[in-house]
C-alpha cells in the first residue's frame, strides 16, 4: 500500500508592518470636546483609520458629551418652538450652555469654541491649518431649525460652516472638521512631507497620481514620472496642478491673485 505523499506546506507571504506612528502615548498634541444629540454617530468615523490610529498612540483625545444629558426635565428635551413662530424647533440655550460648561472643565485648557453653523465662514484647507495649531477645539453641532441665538452671544463662540447647502444636523460638520484637522497633526499621516502637495495647500489642486502597473487598458504612465529626472518630474507636477486648477477651480487663482 502507497503511503500518500505529504503534502508541501505553503510559504505564506508575510505582509509588510505597516508603518506606525512615532509619538509617545502620554503626549496629547490636541484634545476635541464634541457637544451632539446624538454620539453614536461618531463610532464609525472615529474608529478606523488614521483618526483611530491618531487616538491611540496619543496625538489626539476626543470626547462626546451628549447634550440630552443635561436636559432638564425627564423627556430630555432640547428644543422648543420659536418665539414669533415658524416652521420646525429650535434648540434651548439651557441644555447646550449647562453641557458646555460642564465640557470646559474637564481639561485646564479653555479651548477654541466652534458653532457648526450654515451662517458659519466656511471651511477650507488654511482654517484647517489654523484649527490644527490650536490644543483644544470645543465643536457645538446643531439640529432642527438651529440654535437660539444666545447660545452664539453667551458661548462667544465661531461660526464654521462646511459649504453652502443645508444639512439634517452639524454632526457630519464636526466629522469633516475632525478628519482635517487631525491628519495635520504632526505625525498624524506618519510621513512629515504628506501633507505638502495635498490639494489647496499651496492654493491649487494636487497633480495627478500614478502606480503600478505601467500600462492599465492601454493607458500608460507619462514617461517623465518614469525618468528618474526629479527636477523634471517636480516641474511637470507644478505644471500639472497649475493647468487643473485652471480648468476645475479657476476661482482658486483668483483667491490667490486677491491675497
């Protein structure tokens, strides 16, 4: 009887360790209070990738406080009809500034105090530069048809606005503005010079990007990425972010000529 050949194990290929973050976990570069009514809508964006990765090596602490919370009746109610009437609910000033008072004392840090807002400025890459300075950010999202207007006066607070369209709440807002923010953190991408050539940080859209393989469905790699000439390649890309910025955002050329 024939014994049955062993069977030959397969060398599995080891995958490469994936670059981690350098930064020593008791050192917070910048910690975010979120004021929402509804927390669980974070769980998702908060905890995968770099915003995972950036909270759990210390660059960034972010907090939720939900404003239900400090509702003060037993239905937890936050909002209430407007005076002079209309359409829809406005939040009540009492639960958002008893939550933000309780949020302020839980680091020594005052915080930058942010309205997510349609009256806002709007956001763009250099208010994320600016917001990515600052230790604390203390984002206040809205629902319904708003806030009451001394929340703004009380809280002495910034209006931020994301774009000119309307949404069901500034919870997505706040994720927008997180994400930003956070990526610019030192060490946050692992790589210092990442966020260099991003799209509007010098103003103008990033040039276009290629990998392997060389040719895709007859579509092949400029050959001057293939060169090795970096002074070239450097020049083409320059190039390349000039003329798409022309023909996508002409209106970024002309926020450029006005500064």
């Amino acid at each position: 009887m024939k014994r049955p050949k062993p069977r030959l194990k397969k060398r599995l290929k080891q995958r490469p360790k994936r670059r981690r973050l350098r930064a020593k976990r008791q050192t917070i570069v910048m910690r975010v209070d979120v004021l929402t009514l509804f927390p669980r809508m974070f769980e998702s964006p908060l905890g995968h990738s770099i915003l995972k990765r950036a909270q759990d090596v210390g660059l960034v602490q972010i907090a939720l406080a939900d404003i239900r919370d400090f509702a003060a009746d037993s239905y937890r109610k936050v909002d209430d009809k407007p005076y002079g009437g209309g359409p829809g609910m406005v939040m009540m000033p009492g639960p958002v500034f008893d939550c933000f008072e309780h949020v302020q004392k839980l680091s020594p840090e005052k915080g930058r105090v942010i309205l997510l807002t349609p009256q806002g400025q709007r956001f763009d890459q250099k208010k994320a530069l600016a917001l990515s300075k600052e230790k604390r950010l203390i984002l206040i999202t809205g629902k319904y048809e708003g806030f009451d207007e001394r929340i703004r006066i009380g809280l002495d607070a910034e209006q931020i606005s994301i774009g000119d369209y309307v949404l069901n709440g500034g919870e997505l807002a706040a994720m927008v503005i997180i994400d930003a923010v956070v990526r610019l953190l030192p060490g946050a991408l692992g790589d210092e010079d990442s966020t260099k050539d991003d799209s509007f940080s010098e103003g103008l859209l990033e040039y276009p990007q290629y990998t392997r393989p060389e040719i895709f469905r007859d579509m092949k790699v400029p050959d001057i990425l293939l060169s090795g000439d970096h002074a070239k390649i450097a020049e083409w890309r320059c190039q390349q972010a000039l003329e798409r910025t022309k023909k996508w955002r002409p209106d970024l050329l002309g926020d450029n000529k006005k500064e």
